[in-house]
C-alpha cells in the first residue's frame, strides 16, 4: 500500500470540537482522489468535528480501512452517540471500505445503537475491530446479533450477483461479554463460518458460556487460522468442548489458551485432542497460567511429537512443574531439532522454542488430582444469558452509576492531564 494513499493523524493529541477545528487538519483528505486508509488515533473528536469528517469520508469510494480507534477520548457519553452516528452513516455505503477500526472507544449498552446499525448494514465488512469498548453482555449481545443480520445481508447480496467478501476477522476482547451474550455469539460465529482470526481475551466468559460459544459457534469455523481466548475461565467443562471442536480446525495456526483455568485434566483432554494430527498447521500455542502439572505438560509433548508437526513456540509459564521436568528437556531438544530443519536462513528466535520459565507455582502432590467441577446450576445457556442481560442492564440504570455532565467533564479534564 503506497504511502501517498494513506491519510494519518494519527497520535497527534489533536482536540477537535467543531467542523472549523476541523478543517485546516483535513485539506489534504479532500483532494485525496484515491485515498485506501484513514487513519485518525489519538485525537478526540466532537459532534461538529465528525460531521464534516463523515461528509469528506463519504466521498471517498477507494476508502479500504477506517481506523477510528481512541477518538472520543475525555468526551461526555451524550456527545459520542450523535458523532459516531455521523462517521458511521457517512461511510455505510463506500463500496470498498472492508476494515473498520474502532478499538478503545467507550460504547457501552447508551452508545452502541449507531454501531450496532452500521454492522447490520455494512455488507462489504471483512475486518472488525472492536477492542476494549465497555460493550457489557447485553451489548455486547446486539452487536453479535447485528453481525447475524449482515450474514443475511451479504447472502443476498451474492444472489444478486454481487462479489461480496466474507467475514474473516473479528477482535472483541475487553470488553465484558460474560456468558450473557455468548448465545448470540455462537449463532453469529455459526453463520460466519469462513471465519478466520477471532479475539475475544479477557471477557470475564465462564465455563458454560466458552462450552457454547465453542460447540455451538466456533465449531463451525472451519477456515480458523488464529483463535485467542486468553484469560476468560474454561475449567474442565470448557477443556473438554475445546477437545471436542479443536480437530475440526484444521488449518489453525496459533491457539491462545493462556491464563483461562484449564486445570492438569484439562490440559490431558487437550493434549489428547491435539494428537490426533488434526491440527497440523499449528504454529503456536499458549498455555500459560492454567494449573497445568507434570501430567498434563507429558500429554503436551506427545501431542507435539505425534499430531503437531509444525509446532515451534509453546508458551508454559506459571504452571505446576519444575523447569528441568524431563519433558520441559524434551521440548527444548525437539524444538531445537525443529528450527535447526526448518527455521531457514533467518530465524527470529522469539518465534520459537519455550518462553521463559521464571513464574514457575511449586509442585504440590497433594493438587497433582485436581477435584471434581463443581455441578452448574440447572439452567440452560439461553435462560442463564437471558438472567445475566438482564442483570447487567439492571447495573447499567443504577443512579449511583450515572454522573452529571459537569461531573464526567471534569474527571475527563484530569484524565487528560495524565499519560501511561
């Protein structure tokens, strides 16, 4: 992609509140004719701001990728409705704009109605990132949905003749989904199933929730390249549903599992899983933080041996055993064997072998058995979904939750005044 079809302000720590503040910033967007990136993080931008922006972007027709990630920082939660309004309906109908960006933007269950339309609506969508925006079960809910209904959008679209690109990339990670919405995940994954990089870390999902969004969803995601699940819970009941899918990936190439609880017999299904050669295309997999003990790390080698002859890069850290266990030696000689056959001329070493091993828990014989799960309640996935929306859309309308404008402004005014 040439530079010059690029527009970037990006990280300048512009404030924008109106379309004037606006305008000396953007000339040279206006007389881009072949414009295929805009990129805008960094900056907060105002109602009056994004209404000029989205009148110049919906000119753009060779428009490929938006990013609007981090643009409505230190806003009030009464402005950004209206002003993502009019960035998303502007560019709606660009006929090649196939990535979307909009990570580290605070939506929530009172600012998700213009996403959730533009996502319904937006048939040539490829790339979706949505990182880190407080969505909450219940939101979080509608935009699977949405994702749904653009299935049937762009199923229509091919029967009309059009060249429609499939779904392919979805990163939702950080952003409270919960068991609550993972209903409407599974069902959105099921439809999308030319699928290939999902990212949903850290979304506080339990074990029930990651059984159906695997068995009922991902199951169908035969294309998977890239799967990211780290630190949401799996337990046993979840292990054992990832056992159960995983040999219908067949073209996966890194499995992110780290810190999600899969427990020693939960590692043992995997590695049981994982050695049926199914998954020969496997690259990468992390496994760090997840009670795995000796056990489970010698059904990991075996699997590596017999069923994943592609694997270089295993991550272990913050398991039960000790780094000089006998397999923990068998995995550094078999892997330098590996990149010694075929790491070719230029070897990145981060790409291979073990990370390192420096969290180590204490090996405890008396947890070497883990105890049995404890029994889930007995209710189905959709009635505990349908409780835990209702709880969080409950905890949204709280008053104590609610913050009076002058409030919110001047804690975003100290905000402002800080940096990571």
């Amino acid at each position: 992609m040439a530079s010059q079809k690029i527009f970037s302000l990006e990280a300048k720590g512009l404030k924008l509140d109106t379309a004037a503040d606006l305008e000396p910033h953007i000339a040279a967007l206006r007389a881009m004719d072949d414009v295929v990136e805009v990129r805008l993080p960094g900056n907060t931008l105002g109602v009056g701001a994004c209404k000029l922006l989205g009148e110049v972007l919906a000119t753009k027709k060779t428009l490929r990728v938006a990013n609007l990630a981090d643009i409505f920082t230190g806003r009030l939660l009464s402005e950004i409705p209206e002003a993502l309004s009019s960035l998303l309906t502007s560019i709606l109908n660009l006929p090649n704009l196939n990535t979307i960006n909009l990570n580290d933007n605070a939506f929530g269950l009172n600012t998700q109605a213009p996403l959730v339309a533009f996502l319904e609506e937006h048939v040539p969508l490829q790339h979706l990132y949505l990182n880190n925006n407080g969505l909450g079960p219940e939101a979080g809910s509608l935009v699977a949905n949405a994702l749904s209904k653009l299935h049937a959008k762009k199923e229509e679209a091919r029967k009309n003749g059009q060249d429609v690109p499939y779904l392919e990339t979805v990163i939702c990670g950080r952003n409270r989904l919960e068991n609550g919405s993972m209903v409407a995940w599974a069902k959105a994954f099921s439809l999308h199933n030319k699928v290939k990089e999902v990212k949903m870390v850290q979304n506080g999902i339990r074990p029930q929730g990651i059984a159906h969004l695997l068995t009922e969803g991902l199951r169908h995601a035969s294309e998977i390249r890239v799967l990211d699940l780290q630190d949401n819970t799996f337990t046993l009941k979840g292990a054992k549903a990832l056992a159960k899918v995983a040999p219908g990936w067949t073209e996966i190439s890194e499995l992110g599992l780290g810190d999600s609880l899969l427990g020693n017999k939960g590692g043992i299904a995997l590695g049981q899983s994982l050695s049926q050669g199914k998954n020969n295309k496997l690259e990468t997999l992390r496994l760090q933080y997840n009670e795995i003990a000796t056990a489970a790390l010698k059904e990991m080698l075996e699997a590596t041996k017999a069923g994943l002859p592609a694997l270089k890069k295993i991550e272990l850290n913050g398991n039960k055993f000790d780094e000089e266990d006998e397999s923990i030696i068998a995995f550094r000689g078999l892997f330098e064997d590996r990149k010694e056959k075929f790491g070719g001329d230029i070897i990145r070493e981060d790409d291979w072998g073990l990370d390192e091993l420096d969290e180590l828990e204490e090996v405890d014989s008396d947890e070497e058995e883990e105890a049995e799960e404890e029994e889930e309640e007995d209710l189905t996935v959709s009635e505990k979904a349908e409780k835990e929306i209702k709880d969080a859309e409950a905890a949204e309308r709280e008053p104590v939750a609610q913050k009076k404008d002058s409030e919110v402004d001047e804690l975003a005014k100290l905000m402002g005044k800080t940096s990571i």
